[in-house]
C-alpha cells in the first residue's frame, strides 16, 4: 500500500451538501424510533429466513382465513402496512449501507496515514531527543503522555 493514497479534504460546500443530504434523510423519516440496544435484541426480526413467513401471512392466509385473526396481534390492516414500510426501507437501507462503507472506510484510511505520519515523526524526535537535539525532548515528553498505560514507554515502530 502506498503511503499516502488520499491526499484530499471536502470543500465547505461538499460538507454542506454532505449534511444537507442526510437532513433530508432524516426529515422524510420523522415517525423514525431510535432503539435501545437491550430492545434491538428483544425485539423479533424478519430477517431474510422470516421474510416469506410474513408476508404468506399477511399476503395469502390472512385475508384467506380472517376468522383467524387475532385482535391481540392487531388488524391485519395494520400489519400490511408495517410489511409494506419494512419492504419500502430494504433498498435506501442498502444503498445507504454502501455509502456508510464507503464512508468509514475512507476515514479509516485517512486516519491511518496521519497516524503513520505521526508515528514516522515522533520516532524521529525520540531519535532527535537521544541526539540531544534542542526542542526534542519536550515534544517526546508531551507526546508520550499519550502512549501512559498502553505498554512500553516507548510505543514501537508501525
């Protein structure tokens, strides 16, 4: 891998339109819930094995057979429209799932060159520090306040 592949930020325009995009995302949705993790995992999931289950349900036998209708689980009506919402989010879910890849992966990346720059350059001042170097001794001090607690002293090369 190169160096450095990205050598590039947004313009102030391009993170106006960045935020401005994912308001819009958001104000399309205003009846969106935000879950707690604990109901995330209490929570049933359709998922792609159930998915057929619902709707042959809700599809076929339920407007089929309505004498088996519950009035506990709700109308059928109901849960036709939750299906239809379900089936409405699957493809900006994974369109926007792709971004988001896209997204991280090109922080990471940029994250990662400016942490190799800074390891590159605080190995050199520890070698400018053990050179007496004026000036270098106080930037390996303050940076290696940074590294307390996570092993050795002196945090080896990359």
């Amino acid at each position: 891998m190169p160096t450095n592949q990205l050598n590039i930020t947004l313009t102030a325009p391009q993170v106006t339109a960045i935020n401005a995009a994912i308001d819009a995302l958001l104000s399309n949705v205003p009846f969106g819930v935000n879950l707690t993790k604990d109901e995330r995992t209490s929570l049933p999931n359709i998922g792609d094995e159930r998915l057929p289950f619902v709707e042959k349900v809700i599809d076929n036998y339920a407007p089929a057979n309505p004498t088996l209708v519950s009035g506990f689980a709700g109308s059928k009506a109901e849960a036709l429209t939750d299906l239809t919402l379900y089936r409405q989010f699957e493809n900006p879910i994974e369109r926007l799932m792709s971004v988001l890849e896209i997204y991280r992966d090109t922080q990471q990346l940029a994250g990662s060159e400016a942490y190799k720059f800074s390891r590159v350059f605080y190995d050199t001042a520890q070698m400018a520090a053990e050179n007496n170097v004026p000036g270098a001794n106080a930037i390996v001090d303050d940076l290696g306040t940074l590294f307390e607690g996570q092993g050795t002293s002196n945090p080896p090369t990359p």
